[in-house]
C-alpha cells in the first residue's frame, strides 16, 4: 500500500478530540476498505441528505453508483459537493459515570466534489471495483454488465484529496474521583460477522458455494 | 409501541426503489433501537458535512448530544436544518450477474430542524435516553453528570414527524435468462456481534460483569 501523508484542510481536520485525527493515506485506505457501507451527503434545496450507499476503492479514487435517475448521482456527478463517511463501529465504552461513556469506533470523512464518470471503461471498471468491494472474487464469476445495465447506472468518482479519520480505541477514561465506585467498566467490543450463506433457489445442483463466499472475513 | 403511520413528505418519499419504502412509525422506531450509529448531515458554509454520533430515542423525540463548543451542535440548536440517517446492514446479495448485486439492509432517514434541549431536566432525560439506547440498565449504576458536564454538553432534540425507512430484505433478483449459469448465488447474512466484555483497570475486585453487559444482545 502506497504511503500518503493527506494534506490536512480546514474541513478535514478533526476540531473535537482532535487527538483522534489520522490524516495518513494507509490508515484512511485502510478503514475504506474495511466498511460496507458508506454515508453520501448532499444538499438539495438547501437542506442536507444522508443516504447509505455501496462504494468501492482505486488507490485514491472512491466509485459510488446509482441508479442514473437517482437525485443523489445527477447532483453528484454534476459538479455539487458531497461528503462521504464510512464508520466502523467497535465496540461500547462503559465508564463510572454518563458522561465519559464512549464507542470505539474508526471513521473516514471523504470532503469534495465529484465527477461523473463518462468513460466507458473507467465505469466497468468503477463497477468492478465496488463488486470486489463487497465479495473479494465475485468479479471474476459474476456477468458484467451488458449495455442496457451500463446505461442505467451511473457511476460517481470522488478522489481522497480531501479526507481524515477519526480513531477512539480503548477503555473508559474516568476521573480518577470515580474509580472507587462499586461499578463495573470497561469495553464491550463489536464486530460485523458473516454468515452462513444462504443459496438462492435455482442455483444448478453441480455449483458449490465458492471458496470466497466460505470464508469470507473482512 | 405506539401505531403511528408517519405522513409521507416530498422528501421522506421513498423515490428509488419505492416498494423498499416504509413509513410506518413502530418500524422506523424498531430500525432507530437497533442501530447504534447515526449519520447526521449538516451544511457548513455551503457544503454537506456527515458526521456519526451516538443517539437515544423517546417516543418521537430523537436526542443526540455533542461538546457544547462542536460547531454541528451549535448549527442544530441554532434552527439550520439537519438529516439523520440510522442504517443496518443485514447482509450480501451475490446475484449471477454484477449488476443485480445488492445489500440487505434497513435504514432510517429523518429530516428536520432540531431545537436544542436548555431545560435542565429534559437535557437529563435526553443523556440518559442516549445512555440507555447504548447499554439498556446502564443509567441506573454509572454516576449521573453534573454540573460541569452538564454545561459542556449540548443536547438536541429532533422529532420523527419526517421519517422513513427503506428496507432490502431476500435473495437476489435475477434475470431469468442468467439462472443458468455455473455461478453460485444468494445471501450471506450479516449482524453485528458483541464480547466477551474487556474490565478495565481499576474496577473494584468485587464489582462482576453486570448481567445487562453478560447478555447484551440487539
């Protein structure tokens, strides 16, 4: 993986906590790939919208899609800002008191504006990269796209210029004035878990449930 | 749980996909208690901001809480309009061809202007609505905030008169024409999974794992 201070700018920095801010390429690739799900901000009409979404990563190159009718890609991919997050929820941080409880979590924050990707064989190749996304593999067995599907999806690229994490790990931290308290603390961790597949009907007798589905881990 | 079927607004209609559509109040309710991170969107100088923060629930009221000094907190106190979006990820569809790909999920979009919460009693409630919407039975045994705290915090109430769900359940929905095909396909489910809870240093030798952190379950 390729090793990339992101330049830090007045919208990526991390104000609140800024100790949790990781402003490194490797740490923000990292946390992108590990997601499933991304947020997409817009505004339309002056009033913000948050809808989830499935995403996947080229080096420094985010690729969303969407139905090419879809409110959220004709903004997208006509030159009008978004904000992109992907969080990672890791668990439940239990403190002595209210007030210091916290989750573990990782977050990337992706700030910018971006292109529609008109190019018949970067948006293939968009597509490809959000299928190996979500099922390492699966491009390799799926049908691609013929020109019909082509024609009704649009495909969005938004580069990572502009982007940070926010990382909380580890245990509650109380004031030492509670410590005593007769209260349990500490972390309950979480994770996403997979499994088992379950086969669609119509599925010929002969095909096995691939090695990548099996044990698929993220 | 209280039936209310939640009037459907030009923007909370569900326009993609419009059978996934549910506006239904004890299903957005049910979606909002299981999730554990939202997604609020904001405009900051023109541009959408995403940011993921903890939430709590009360009837049709949702509480979220911030530093009183972060800038999202004194935007949605101060009457600017916000999107809060609550997504669960339920699972990979692997369809035959890449474009019928999909996910299984149900998420929660709500839109409003939120006020912010200066009685001092509400803002207590609304701590604790967050509290308990984490780690349901933890309010009754961590220390209740007090004065500093509580002026370092903002609460913000947002109520669910705008709200709907969007919900992708089942396997995938494939052309006829490719059932075919050598390639397996169907769902591999997902959930969010928890423990074994980590103490932290300092916990009393006789204070045991409460039962609520023993069992927790969503």
């Amino acid at each position: 993986m390729q090793y990339r201070p992101a330049p830090v700018s007045p919208r990526t920095k991390v104000r609140r906590h800024p100790e949790r801010g990781v402003y490194e390429s490797e740490t923000i690739r990292a946390i992108l790939d590990e997601g499933m799900v991304a947020h997409v901000g817009f505004v339309e009409n002056g009033t913000p919208v948050v809808i989830p979404t499935a995403y996947g990563r080229d080096a420094d190159t985010l690729y969303l899609h969407g139905s090419a009718a879809a409110a959220w890609c004709k903004r997208s991919g006509g030159g009008e800002p978004v904000c992109v997050t992907v969080t990672l929820f890791d668990g439940l941080v239990l403190a002595r008191s209210t007030f210091k409880h916290s989750m573990n979590y990782r977050s990337v924050v992706v700030f910018g504006t971006p292109r529609l990707v008109t190019d018949r064989r970067e948006k293939l190749h968009g597509l490809e990269c959000i299928v190996e996304h979500l099922v390492p593999g699966r491009s390799r067995e799926a049908r691609a796209p013929n020109e019909n599907e082509l024609l009704a999806t649009s495909v969005i690229a938004l580069d990572l210029d502009e982007a940070s994490a926010k990382i909380r790990a580890g245990g509650p931290i109380d004031d030492e004035a509670d410590f005593g308290r007769p209260v349990w603390a500490g972390v309950l961790p979480s994770s996403m878990t997979y499994g088992p597949p379950q086969p669609d009907r119509n599925v010929p007798p002969l095909v096995d449930v691939p090695d990548y589905v099996k044990n698929y881990a993220r």
